[in-house]
C-alpha cells in the first residue's frame, strides 16, 4: 500500500460501507449472508488491532502547536428538546448524568460534581467517517474510574450512552441517539468524558455539556450531549439491537483506527 497508511485504509473502507448504506444498499446488510459475513470483517478488525496494538495501547497524541484552527460541528449542531434547550440555557446547573444498569451503586452526578474529579487532558486527532480530520485538546474525566465507583456487576459487558439528540421524529423511538463501547475500550486511558475542549466548556455543538472521547475509534462513535450511561449485557432490547444509532442503519459497530 504505497502513499496509503492503515489509518487512511480503514477509512476509505468504511466510507465505502456508509456510502452503501446512505444510498439505500443497507438492505443488502438485513440479508442473512451478506450480513454475516460484514459482522464477521468488524470482529475480525477488532481483534487484529487489540492483538497488534494491545489494549491499553494509545492513540497518538499531539501538542498545543497542532491543534487545528477550525472543528467542524458534525451531526446534531444542537438537540431539537425543549428539556435541552432549557438546560442550556441555565449553563447546564441542573443537569445530571445517570449511571445505572449492571451496577451495584447507579451514580446521578452534576457538571460541577465531575469537574472535581480527578481529570485527564490529552490532544488527539478526531476521523469523522466522511473523511476530515481535526486536532483538538480534550479535558475531562476518565470513563473507567466512574465505572469502577458504580461497581460493575459480574455480567457486565457494554456501556451505552443515551444522548438529548434525535436525528429522527418517529414513533418507536429510534429516532433517539445512542453509542455503546465494550468495557475493553470504557476502560481504556484515552477513554474520558469530555466537558472542555481547546480549554474553554464544550460549546452546544461540540457536545455540550458532556461527550464521549473514545480515541482509537472514528468520530462517529464519540457520542455528544450524554445524558444517561447504561450498563447492559447485550444490545437486545435496544431498538434495532446494533449497539447504536449509525450502527442500526449500517455502519460498523467496532469503529477502530
């Protein structure tokens, strides 16, 4: 692969799947066959990184003179929720993140109370799916030390984050954002939840006032304006049963880079 980088590779590669799914081939994925062999490839990608990199191996980081002059807002620009819109308006005082599920001790913590938390501040590249790329410094707390003070129960497998987003109005309710991570990546260094970005609060539509910061995997799995962490054994009862809102509509559910 001359002039071609892993990274670049595994990029075009899912370009390629989300350009299938947004023009209507993502039926070809709802065939028994066809769809096998896909979930095969991204378990098949998941284990050759963790066997080649390890688990705890970390995504690049960079310094203050890299950080890109712009980051575009992708996605959700600001959640369509009167109960949102009203958080933010009073500088997110009032809102809560729930940590329930699989644990021994569901956590409801404000924005100040994770601000006091012991906290890590890393500069990372950003891959959106659609091919940019930006740098930008990330401050907030580990996911995996919130976990651990949760007290995970020994069936424990996933973390899924519930968002104020809806991408789509529908009746069933799968218009509602939604991202999941095994705990392999939950507890992962570079894994924190986000509260500031470039030094200043995360603004609205950078996530704001909490987003998942999962480096080793594409932008689209960085879910923004987390409401809710829920810790499940299985995707199951969640709606289309993929582990997330792009993945139930085609993409990938392992993102990694």
């Amino acid at each position: 692969m001359t002039g071609l980088t892993r990274r670049r590779f595994l990029i075009g590669s899912t370009l390629g799947v989300s350009a299938l799914a947004l023009s209507g081939c993502d039926r070809l994925e709802q065939n028994p066959e066809v769809g096998g062999v896909i979930r095969s490839a991204e378990k098949l990608t998941m284990r050759a990184q963790r066997l080649l990199l390890g688990r705890d191996a970390l995504a690049r980081e960079f310094a203050e003179t890299d950080i890109s002059p712009a980051f575009r807002v992708n996605g959700t620009s600001a959640p369509d929720s009167e109960a949102y819109a009203q958080l933010a308006e009073g500088n997110f005082a009032h809102w809560r993140l729930k940590i329930d599920g699989l644990v021994d001790r569901p956590l409801e913590l404000s924005l100040a109370d994770l601000k006091k938390l012991p906290a890590r501040t890393q500069i990372t590249r950003h891959d959106c799916v659609e091919g940019w790329s930006a740098i930008a410094k990330w401050t907030g707390v580990p996911l995996g030390s919130l976990l651990a003070a949760s007290g995970l129960k020994p069936t424990a497998r996933f973390a899924v984050f519930h968002c104020a987003d809806e991408l789509e109005k529908t009746l069933d309710g799968s218009g509602q954002y939604y991202e999941s991570i095994d705990l392999i990546d939950a507890f992962h260094p570079q894994t924190i939840l986000a509260y500031r970005m470039n030094d200043q609060d995360l603004s609205v539509g950078h996530g704001a006032p909490l987003r998942l910061r999962v480096e080793r995997q594409l932008g689209y799995k960085q879910a923004k304006y987390i409401m809710r962490i829920a810790i499940v054994d299985s995707f199951a009862a969640l709606w289309g049963g993929n582990g997330g809102f792009w993945e139930d509509r085609g993409y990938e559910w392992y993102a990694g880079i």
